[in-house]
C-alpha cells in the first residue's frame, strides 16, 4: 500500500478520485482472522456466513497448456485472497475430465488430505463447480469444509455490494446456488421438526407432535419464498433503470460503457476521464454497483461513462443471471470500451472470457473500442505482441496517464453521430439555442453576421425540428 509523508501544520484532505475513504472503510472491515470453518453441524444461513481462513487450493487440469492451468489456479489464488484467505499451497491434477464423485482422483483425495494436515488448512477451495455429492464426498474424506470456485465468487460478491440492487442480487445468486446443495451442509438438515409425543426425544412437546417437515424442507421452501420476493424486488429496480436509460436516449444523450476482466483497471480508467472518485483497489470484484458520469468530446458533444461489474473465466451463471439488469448496461450502450490488463499472463485469454458474456447478454453486437491497460506494468516483448493481434486497439495507462487522449479521441469518432445535417441561422439573443446545439448536437461551422449567428451543424431529428423555424 502506497504511504506518504505529512507534514505537520499541513492539512491532508483524502484523494477522492481514487475512492481512498470508501477503500479505508472497506479494509477496516476485512474478514477476522480466527474464526473456525471445520467441517460441523451447519445450517444453510450460517454456511453463507463462514470465514474462510487458511486454505489449500486445488485444480483439473482437463485441456489447455501447464501455463493455463497454473493461470487459472493464480486467478484462484487471487480470488481467495480478495476472500480474506491465506493460500497456503496448490495441486493441480492431469485428468480427462474431473472425478464424478470426488472432482480430483481417489489417489489425489489421500494426498490432498496430507497436505491439509501438514499445512493446518481448514478449507479446500477447487477450481471449478462441483456438483453436491462431489462436495460432500470430498468434505468426507479430507476431514475440512470444501468450497469451489462458483461459492468463492459469491463470498466476494457477498462482501463487496453495497447498494440495495447490488446486494438483492448477490443474495438472489446465492439462494439459488445454495437450494440445489442443501443435503451437503450439515446432518440438521435432516432431522424432523415435529415431535413424535414420546418423551425423552429433542425437541417434540405440546403442540409439535406430528409427522412435521424435515429442517430439509423447511430451508428449502424458506429459501423458494425469499427467492420470488427477490426477484420481484430486482424487476423493480430494473424497470427504474430501464427509465433511466430511456430518458437519457431521449435526450440525445450516447451512452458508453466500460467493460472488461476483472481489476484490469475499468474504475482507475473511469476515474481518469471522468474524476468520478470511484472506489480503486488492486482486488478482484472491487467494483459492483455501476458508477455512470457524465463527459464530453472534443467537439462538445456530451456522453455517459459507466464504469461495470467485472468479468471473469466461468462467471457463475447464478450471476450472470441475477446481474442480468446490471449487465445489460453494457447490451444497451452505443459503444463499449473493452478494457483488457496488458501486464496480464494471458490478456487473450481475458478478451475471450469477457466477450463470451458479453454474448450471454446481447451485448455482442455494440461497437467496441479495445484498451490495453497497465502497459507501464507489461514488458515490451508483450506489448509488441499485442500490437500485432489488436492493431486497432488504444495502449493506455490509466496510473500515469499515458494514452488518454487517443483513447478520448477514439471514443469521440466512434460516438453515434447525429444524422441530419442543416444550416440555421439564430438571433443574437438566442444563446441558450446557441449551447443546447453544442450539448445535443455537433457544429460543424460557425460565423458571425450582421443577422445573426450562422451554423453549419448535425443534430438528430427532434432538435432538427425544433429548429426548424430558424433554418436557412
């Protein structure tokens, strides 16, 4: 963490363009070490409020290179870490395909069960989705609480909402992760909740006697309850957003989203353009509500900034799903600059990832600007590699400013230009027509006569009509 020297006598105000008191406030509630994730008798509530302390991760290496697999157990790494964990050690196993009873082989279960106890791990976090027996039967044999990558993801996104659309999201993407792994919690999930009338048993008594509902089926209609009233509560807010968004496409107003991998800069280069002081941490998901600032072209023409959640390999479905209103931000943008981290081990591999979802929301199709970030963190062997793949692609850094202003001319000439070109001629005391053509429209021209202000300009239909009493 960077520090600097106060001096005394010398005010110091936080730097607000880097997010600094929102970033504070978010270590100050980082995860307490210390809090035990044993394999014990849970329920579904308390499993989503575990604390995953020091871990050991482990990978299916199906396809690929060495190098991609060891990426992706990096990436995991880095997941866990952004969690509040501590990584301790990583195996990677060479398969066909993952075991269907316990993810990794029967041999690799006994060995990855020795390393738990020589490192004192309490988790194993794998690196994929594993189906609920896979869980339970690998939680059996290593003695410790298992989690794989979709639950990981989900903790972070747990901890980093903050609005109540973001959080109504994370939850409804947990829930409906959770409901299909129920009997992998705990035994409590099992047992009845009536009473037989016999004494001597738990539970039971006056007025509980009966055949009742296993605790089973009390989560799991609890859980298809609260999940209708989040989805009802989420279609709300996003016909609030759908409003919003009309609006501004009424207005005239482009809107251009800023998309990308996860912390490969979308927030630093929206701070850039815009001094949003949107929160800035070197931490995966740091951002989940969408920041949208307003900004202007060269030219005058003003458009919306919106800074996105972030993209990952395998993002959970649950997620894609939940955050679809979200996510739908980049489908309805006029143009989308897809922000790639150049100092990354594999950036194609990001841009493959990110598009792939930008096709699960419709959001294939919008115009792309490509932004290599970081390149004062890439070595020159890799940018020069990038150039060649992506010759149209902006190479910025968006830490020392490197590259902004092509990248602001690169967004002004793919902005939507408006389509009816005109001459008009306004009087003196018309000012205010004046700027409302250099915020909606563009001018192409401009002179000054003894009639008044004569402008050669392009605006879209409804401001063409508007002035249509001043044409010429």
């Amino acid at each position: 963490m960077r520090t600097e020297v106060i001096q005394p006598d010398v005010a110091f105000e936080p730097d607000v363009t880097t997010g600094e008191l929102e970033l504070e406030e978010r270590h100050s509630l980082r995860r307490v070490a210390g809090l035990s994730t044993e394999l014990t008798d849970i329920t579904e509530v308390e499993y989503r409020q575990l604390r995953l302390e020091r871990v050991v991760l482990v990978g299916v290496w199906t396809e690929g290179s060495i190098g991609d697999a060891e990426n992706s157990l990096t990436e995991l790494a880095a997941l866990a870490e952004t969690a509040g964990s501590q990584v301790l050690e990583g195996l990677i196993q060479r398969r066909g395909r993952p075991d269907a009873a316990t993810f990794i082989g029967r041999g690799k279960v006994d060995e990855l069960r020795d390393v738990v106890i020589a490192t004192g791990a309490d988790t194993v976090i794998c690196d994929g989705e594993l189906s609920p027996s896979q869980l339970r039967n690998l939680e059996q044999q290593v003695k410790v609480k298992v989690v794989d990558r979709t639950a990981l993801i989900l903790d972070i996104f747990a901890q980093h909402a903050k609005s109540k659309e973001g959080r109504a999201q994370v939850e409804l993407a947990q829930l409906q992760y959770l409901l299909p792994r129920l009997r992998g919690w705990g035994e409590t999930l099992s047992r009845q909740s009536g009473g037989s009338g016999r004494g001597g048993g738990a539970g039971g008594g006056v007025g509980t006697r009966g055949p009742g509902e296993t605790k089973l089926e009390t989560d799991r209609r609890r859980i298809n309850i609260r999940i209708a009233k989040l989805r009802r509560e989420i279609k709300a807010m996003r016909a609030v957003r759908n409003t919003k968004r009309s609006r501004r496409s009424r207005n005239g107003v482009p809107a251009v989203a800023i998309a990308g991998y996860t912390n490969a800069g979308k927030s630093s280069l929206l701070n850039r353009l815009t001094s949003a002081g949107v929160l800035v941490e070197d931490a995966l998901f740091a951002t989940l509500d969408p920041t949208t600032r307003r900004a202007a072209a060269e030219d005058g023409r003003v458009y919306t900034l919106s800074d996105t959640v972030g993209f990952v390999r395998h993002l959970p479905h649950q997620i894609v799903e939940a955050f679809r209103s979200t996510l739908e931000e980049v489908a309805y943008a006029d143009l989308i600059v897809h922000v790639v981290d150049g100092a990354h081990p594999d950036p194609e591999g990001q841009v493959s990832a990110v598009r792939e979802v930008m096709g699960e929301v419709g959001a294939d199709k919008v115009a792309e600007v490509l932004v290599v970030n970081k390149v004062d963190a890439a070595d020159e062997e890799t940018l020069l590699r990038l150039k060649r793949q992506w010759p149209d692609a902006v190479f910025v850094s968006a830490f020392s400013g490197l590259g902004l202003a092509e990248l602001r001319t690169a967004i002004a000439e793919r902005l939507p230009r408006p389509a009816v070109d005109t001459w008009v001629l306004l009087p003196y005391d018309r000012a205010d027509l004046v700027a409302w053509i250099h915020r909606r429209g563009q001018v192409l021209d401009t002179r000054h006569t003894e009639d008044g202000i004569d402008m050669h300009v392009r605006v879209d239909q409804q401001i063409a009509a508007e002035l249509a009493s001043f044409r010429r």
